[in-house]
C-alpha cells in the first residue's frame, strides 16, 4: 500500500478534505468547535468540540453536505496574518487561541487558509480547488483528548478517507474490508495461536498449543540454517546490572524504552532491552586469536522494551518478545562475507516462506547525533562497509537517512504482504561502536591487539511480530510445513474411531502433526471446522477405508482428492514437505 508522505499529492488532497468537513460541520452543527485535522496514513481526520457525540446519521449528513461544498470547486486560499489579527478572527475558539499563542511564541508566521465561506489556522499544503477531492467517505467517530493528554477535555473525532478517484477509494475500502478478514488478532483468537490475558498484562501475549508449535517451527528451521553455517548457541538470562547498560550506551540513548528498574540488596537491575551486551561478555571471556574468528553467536534471545499502553496491538506491538539474535564478531577483512552470508540466511527464510521484499539501508542522521552513540569516525567506517557490502550483493535497495540503529547503519527488509502492506522484518546491522565500548580484541597476524567488528541480525526480526504478519499474510492458511496441524482425521461413524487412531498413528510416526476428530458431530460438520481451523488435509475414513487401509483425501486448498491408499498418501505428503 502506497504510504503518503507530507509533501505528497494524496496527503494534500487528504488535508484539504479535512478542511472540507470542518466546513460541513460549520454549516450544519454550528456550535461545535473546530480544533484541528491532519491527513493520515489513510485519510485524515477533523476533532471537533461539541457535547453530543456525532451519530452515524450524522456522518452520512455531513458527508451530503461535503459533496455539496465540493461541487462549489472554490480555490483554497492562504494569507499571512498577524498574531492579533488572528486572535480575533479566532476569538471565541480557545483551541485555535492557544496554537495561535504557541506559533507566535515560537515566532514562526501565521496563516490562514480558506475556501468558500469557511477559513482555518493553517501551515498549508493543499490541493489548490476543492474539485479535486473526487472520493470521500467518513469512516467513524471515536473520543480523543485535545493534544492527546487525558487532562484535557475529550474531544469527537471524525475519520474519513479521501482519493483523488472514485476507483481509488474502492480499492481502499476492499482492501480495509479484506485486512479486518486477516487480522491477526481474531486469526490468533479463532485457530488457537495466542492470547491476551488483562490478569497477564498489556503487550504480553501467552502463547497456546498450536500457536507454540507454529514458533518451535520456525525456530527449529532458523537453528538448522544456523548450525549449517557454524552458528554457535548460547543463553543468557534477562535482566542485568545497569551499569551493563551505560557501558552498551542503551542506559543513556534508549531510555525511554526500559522498563524501570529493579532495586536488589546493592545493584540495580535492568529488565534486558537487547541481546547484544550479554553476548559482548562472552566473547570478552575467552582470548582470541585472529584464527578464532569470526564467531557467530545465536540465541532465541527474549527481549522487554517499554511501549505507550495505546500502541499495543496483538502480537505485532508487544512489550516483551524474542528475537532470532545472532551477533558475530568478526575481522574488518571477514566483514563483507560475513555480512554476506546473514543477508543469504534472510533470502532463505523469504523463499522458503515465498514473501516479496525490497531491501533498505538505514543511515545515521547527522541533524540529530544524540540518537547514536559512537564517534564519527566509527559511523563513517561502518556506513562505508555497509554500503560496500551491499553494493557487491547487486541488491535493488534504497537509502534512508535516519533509520539507523543507535550504534550502527543497518539494512532492513521490508516485507510486502497478501494485500500489499509493508511490514519490516528482517534486519543486519554493523557495528563498530560495541567493540569499542567494550574494548573486545583479538590478537592479530602480527601479533598485536586489534578491534573485532560487530554484526547484529535477526532474519525473523521477533517471533512475536513474525507469526502476526504470517498469520496476515496467509490468512491463518500456513503452508503445509508450518501448519500447526497438518491434517485431522475424520471417522465417520464411532466404529470407525480405532482405524482413525492407526491412521494417526502412522501419519505421526511419519513425523506428520496429526488430530483425530472424535466429536460425535456429523462428518460433513467436521470438515467444515477443519476447513475453517485452515488444516491443509482431511482424512476421512469409514467401512471402505477401514477395509483396504485407505484414507478419502480433502485438501484444504485443492478440495475434494478422493480415497487412496495410506502409504500412497503418506508419500505425497513426504514429497510435498521436500
Ligand atoms: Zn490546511
Ligand atoms: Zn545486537
């Protein structure tokens, strides 16, 4: 999905929509007070101050109303203002006086922009008639505070979308309708993967039977990748001293995501917010010789970083999760094969999973060098060893300035799903800072001490917020490998309930996850709940099957196979998952 950015078409044509409800609920609830309307990722939204909330009546009222003002297709207007020319314009809306106080405050200009009869405080960026607004639609109405703060009043809300067609719009509102299918949230609730428990917390989600089969999937084949390609393992706990932190510089430059911290008898402990500096002691542990490297540590590390209550949202923002970590620790002449290998791990999990991707390299913002710790000099290494490195890989990739990691540029996956959306996943970072940090040598050729290089991965990026886009992505409908349960024997009458259990027995023995349906609902009942539990196959055995040693094959996805022999489907399957 395309995402409009401030200076773009669609946002303006989305703000001067804003600009246009303002208008209509002006004209036709005259006592609400308009406060202020930006575009969004999807459309915009206008808070009003009015003491009755708005009624779906309301909306397609106000909606009427738009399509009127819209077809007056006025020119917007800007002009310059003084501070008290606009505090009079403005003199009975105290939201507008109070921004008016704080641009003036800061001495930045003034504007108003208007149409039509109606005009706005405005910094602009409009489309230049209201004509061009050729497809609106008001979505709903929530409560939100003025500014965001719960000490101001609640204000309505109104959201609504705007394209410049009508085909546009269509598109938008089917593929809002087709998400609400995929969301992860009830997928997870519906097919048993995870839950939310208010007694557990917010953000921390407890994962149930199939949904933990479905992640020791994925960690099974993340550990094979790694132990083929000389991945060591390790574990470590979670929490440490904070000085851990301040020496890391994560105390310091990431403080706002730390869950606050412990008092014991004499230290102070910190909930971990990464793997990295746990990983950095182990490597300090040992002497290393430059014929010792590079040594590639992995763990299925969980992490707790602090989020706002209001950004939670089912597995994909969570408070505590784990990542499939790995930081190698390599010399500067090993970087660009090193870097190379992690990116080939990432293009196996993205073929295995057959998801689309563009690459994306985050670089360090030198307008705001308190985000990152580490000296120029480092950065402008690690940047130019990145970008070597991705260069030689002949990647389609682009470059985004401030998106680094607070001690290194970083090269980032975006992930497009079923419908189009984007969602970050994997990412490889290098990392000069650490080493250096934590004063990590090795000894060289030469017989000197040097500085190892650092690579921080993680190709899943978190299981929690991975599993959440799979489930979106496939619609709860896992590839047959990954299935939580990949086929449900069905009996059909209860006679039938000891060749199913041989069936099942079989099939597990095979290595297959298999279930029995032993309800005494009728078949046809059965199979329409394995159909809508997403189980890539369906066994149904009766008198015939019993009596040949058969199995009445249904797929999921390519329906209605017919009765064959169970070695013979026993060996489609093994194929299948080669
Ligand atoms: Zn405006
Ligand atoms: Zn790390």
């Amino acid at each position: 999905m395309r995402r409009p950015v401030d200076h773009d078409d669609l946002y303006h044509l989305r703000h001067s929509a804003a600009h246009v409800l303002a208008q209509a609920v002006q004209h036709l609830f005259p006592e609400s007070k308009n406060t202020i309307g930006p575009a969004t990722e999807d459309g915009f939204y206008y808070d009003f101050d009015r003491d009755t909330p708005f009624t779906p009546e309301d909306l397609e009222a106000l909606e009427a109303e738009m399509g009127r003002c819209i077809g007056k297709d006025d020119a917007i207007q800007g002009r310059e203002v003084s501070p008290d020319e606009a505090r009079v314009f403005f003199k009975d809306n105290p939201y507008k006086l109070e921004l008016i106080d704080e641009i003036a405050g800061k001495g930045e200009p003034i504007t108003l922009y208007g149409h039509g009869d109606f005009t706005d405080l405005c910094r602009g960026g409009h489309v230049e008639r209201i004509g061009a607004i050729r497809a609106f639609k008001l979505t709903n109405v929530a409560g939100a505070y003025w500014r965001g703060s719960e000490k101001n009043k609640m204000l309505q809300r109104i959201y609504g979308t705007a394209f410049a067609s009508p085909e546009a719009l269509e598109e938008h509102l089917q593929r809002l309708e087709e998400a609400k299918k995929r969301d992860h949230r009830r997928l997870g609730r519906e097919l048993g993967i995870f839950m939310i428990s208010p007694m557990v917390g917010a953000g921390l989600p407890l994962w149930l039977p199939k949904g933990a089969v479905l992640r020791e999937t994925l960690v099974e084949f993340m550990r094979d990748q790694q132990r083929r390609r000389g991945y060591l393992p390790v574990i470590t706990p979670h929490l440490a001293k904070r000085e851990l932190y301040e020496l890391s510089g994560h105390w310091q430059a990431y403080r706002e995501n730390l869950f606050p911290s412990m008092h014991g008898d004499s230290e102070e402990l910190v909930l971990k917010p990464v793997n990295c500096p746990f990983h950095i002691q182990i490597y300090a542990n040992e002497r290393r010789s430059y014929r010792d490297l590079p040594v590639r540590y992995a763990e299925f590390g969980t992490v707790y970083r602090w989020e706002q209550s209001g950004e939670l949202g089912g597995l994909t923002r969570v408070r505590g999760f784990t990542q499939d970590d790995s930081h190698i620790f390599c010399r500067p002449d090993q970087l660009v094969s090193e870097f190379h290998g992690v990116v080939d791990i990432i293009m196996e999990v993205f073929g295995k999973l057959k998801l689309e991707y563009r690459a994306r390299v985050g670089l360090r913002d030198p307008e705001n060098p308190e985000k990152y710790v580490g000296t120029p000099e480092d950065w402008e290494q690690a940047q130019s060893a990145l970008l070597e490195a991705v260069r030689q890989l002949e990647m389609p990739h682009e470059v985004a300035v401030g998106e680094a990691a607070i001690y290194g540029p970083k090269l980032d996956f975006m992930v497009r799903d079923a419908i189009g959306r984007e969602w970050q996943l994997g990412t490889v970072q290098v990392d000069y800072v650490l080493p250096d940090r934590f004063e990590l040598e090795y000894t060289g050729e030469d017989g000197q001490p040097h500085r190892p290089v650092m690579i921080h991965r993680a190709p899943f990026g978190s299981l929690e917020r991975f599993v959440g886009v799979l489930i979106e992505h496939f619609a709860g409908a896992f590839p047959l490998w990954l299935a939580p349960v990949q086929a449900v024997v069905i009996p059909i009458a209860d006679r039938h309930a000891e060749y199913a259990e041989t069936v099942r027995q079989r099939l597990t023995e095979a290595g297959l996850r298999v279930e029995v349906d032993r309800r005494s609902e009728r078949m046809q009942a059965k199979i329409r709940d394995a159909q809508l539990q997403k189980v890539p196959y369906m066994l149904v055995v009766g008198d015939k099957e019993a009596e040949a040693e058969a199995v009445a094959v249904r797929s999921r996805d390519r329906g209605d196979l017919g009765p064959r022999p169970l070695g013979e489907f026993l060996a489609e399957v093994a194929a299948e998952l080669r």
